[in-house]
C-alpha cells in the first residue's frame, strides 16, 4: 500500500485524477471501516491519500451570506467556533462526539463522507441545508446534502473528486437549533437514534421556520417534510406537540438491527423531536 501526504490541494487533486485512493485526514474511522471489510471477505485496500497537511482545506469561514466549513475541520474546532445559534445542533453534537482525543482529530467532512446511518453530522447539517463542494482537477461543483447521501456508506463523489468544503446559508438571528441522540451507554455512544431541528419562531410564537431530521434508522438520514409542513405557521404549545405522531415517520424506513428494534426507534425519535421543539421553542421566545 502506497501512502501520500501532499501539501496542496493542487497536488492532491493530481494523485486523484491517476488512481483510486482512500482519501483520509484524521483517519479515525479508517482501521474500523478496513476491518469491517476484511471481515466479509471485501478487499477495499486502495492507497492512502492523506490530506492533514493541506493548509488551505482548514477552518471555518464567513463568507458574507454563507458559512464555509473546510474539508480540515475537526469536531473541536466545530466545538469552539463562535457560531450563530442555528448551528448549536452542530455544536451538541460536536461536544457528544466520541472522546476527546477522537474530536481532536475526527473532522466533520469525513463523518459525512463515511456516509454512516449513525452519523451525527448528517442530522444536523440536514437541518441547516448544507452543501457539499466537490473540487476536482475539471472544476468544483456543489450538492445539497440529501442529493450527495445517496445510501449506506455510500455517496455521489466521483473517484478524483474530494469534499473540499460544507456550505451553509446563513439563516435569521433568532433562529436556533438543537440535536439529542441515544444509545446503549452515556459516553462513546454509537447511536441507536438521533433527531435535530432548527426552529425559527417569529411574532406570537408562530413557527416561521421549522427543520427536522431523524437518523441512525435508515441506510440514509431523513428530513421530515410533512411534519414540518404540519407545523409551520402554527404556535408551539402543547396541542402542537401532539401533531408530532406516528404517520409522520411514514416515510423513513425505521430498521430492526442488532442496535435496535423498528418500534423502539420510532417511539424514541418522536419523543426527541418532542423534547427538542419545546426546548428550541422556549430559547426562542426568551
């Protein structure tokens, strides 16, 4: 196995374009993927490609009516950025991620490109309506985060492409966002279910803007549209609360899997969404 470690993108975006490579930065996920595989008989070993040092692929940018987020990102640089309230669903997320030293080294443009159903990204940059830049040597292009996620583990990036940036329009200031996951244990918890929102709500607390999403239960993470349709343009109260209900989950497939039964995940999320839009309703209107 061959191993790069360019310094530029240029020079990175070259070694793409000549041969199939594992693109890796942190690589916090890369001996558990390789061993997944291995143990099914898969051989998915193509050389490294190691993108750590390419300075201008790092930080968190204002770009005036978007936010840009290097592919270099890590959960804490996620952690301790100075962000806008929609992005705290980000930020919970980034502070329940793993251990430390994993958020240390573990970036935000790699959880999404594992394209794991227990991805704790996904959810929330569903939620901000995030694109992803693709950058090759013929040009960049972008794609909405549902359109790049096309299944388990796997995504609409071409072989001599890489995810060189997650794009977020900027959103109202009194917009605000929120994230809860569960698992089978409180600390390093690979989840069973996640759910995130971003609420904006405007005069006489009437939701102007409602996002959700639900994860860890389908190959793929869903936005729920017909709730959040349900909801826009309604109070948040308790009678609004119980709009949130079993035929809005219709439409993601809720799996059975060693981590957990279809109707655990769907009593779960409905109770998080629940819990998430009386918090997030709350912070809005204080």
């Amino acid at each position: 196995m061959a191993y790069f470690r360019p310094e530029t993108l240029a020079e990175s975006l070259r070694l793409l374009a000549q041969r199939p490579l594992t693109i890796v930065s942190g690589a916090t996920s890369l001996y558990a993927r390789q061993a997944k595989h291995n143990s099914w008989g898969e051989t998915r070993l193509h050389d490294l490609l190691d993108i750590s040092g390419v300075g201008e692929l790092r930080g968190i940018a204002d770009y005036g009516d978007q936010f840009r987020i290097g592919a270099l990102t890590t959960w804490s640089d996620v952690g301790r950025a100075r962000l806008p309230g929609y992005f705290d669903g980000l930020k919970a997320a980034a502070d329940q991620m793993g251990s430390i030293q994993i958020r240390n080294r573990a970036t935000l443009v790699g959880n999404v490109c594992d394209a794991l159903p227990t991805s704790d990204a996904i959810v929330t940059l569903l939620c901000l309506d995030a694109t992803v830049e693709l950058t090759s040597q013929i040009g960049k292009r972008t794609l909405p985060l549902n359109k790049f996620l096309l299944d388990q583990e796997l995504t609409a990036k071409r072989s001599d492409e890489l995810v060189s940036a997650l794009l977020v329009d900027k959103l109202s200031a009194t917009t605000r966002g929120g994230f809860r996951k569960t698992g089978a244990r409180r600390g390093f918890v690979v989840s069973t279910a996640t759910a995130a929102a971003v609420v904006e709500v405007g005069n006489g607390g009437l939701l102007v803007d409602v996002r959700i999403a639900i994860g860890a239960s389908s190959p793929v993470a869903n936005r729920l549209h017909k709730l959040e349709s349900a909801l826009k343009g309604n109070r948040l109260g308790s009678f609004l609360l119980t709009q949130v209900s079993d035929p809005f989950l219709d439409g993601p497939y809720l799996a059975d899997d060693i981590g957990a039964d279809a109707a655990y995940r769907r009593a779960v999320s409905l109770e998080m969404t629940c819990r998430l839009l009386t918090e997030l309703g709350t912070k809005t209107t204080s």
